[in-house]
C-alpha cells in the first residue's frame, strides 16, 4: 500500500490556476466562457472544477494546437523569418 495521499477530487480556482500555471482571474474568465467546466458549491457559491475536466481542457488546448500548427498559423518563435 502506498502512503501517499489520495488526491482530491477537485480543485479550488486557485489550485487550478498553481496546476495550470496562469493567475485565478484566466481560471474565472475560463469557467465564464464555458471553457473550462465548473461547478458552484456551498451556500457562497464556491467554484470547484474537476481533475478530469483540468484535464480535459488541457487535452483539447493541445489539439487546438496541433491544428493552428497543421494549417500554418503558429510558428516556433526561434526560427527566423523565410524572406
């Protein structure tokens, strides 16, 4: 049996922000947009968003990605410009 901790289920705005590496404002405009699912607990409404669905967005931020790069719209910022 492992002694490490079980992690929690979900996550605070903040703690997605930490895992995701952006400030909790981005987390916030995410769940607005509907981009990043979220659900409202507790008599304040305390936003929690799910692991699965952190890795959710995540997953479909890189196929966003690899598709911008498939049609030619992102480049590596290292390589010079072809003149």
């Amino acid at each position: 049996m492992s002694d490490e901790p079980t992690p929690r289920r979900f996550l605070t705005v903040e703690q997605a922000a930490e895992e995701l590496n952006v400030k909790s404002s981005l987390i916030r405009a995410l769940i607005k947009t509907g981009e990043l699912r979220a659900i409202q607990i507790g008599g304040r409404g305390m936003w929690r968003i799910g692991r699965q669905d952190v890795e959710d967005y995540v997953s479909e931020a890189y196929r966003r990605t690899a598709e911008r790069i498939a049609a030619g719209e992102l480049m590596d910022e290292r390589e010079p410009d072809a003149e």
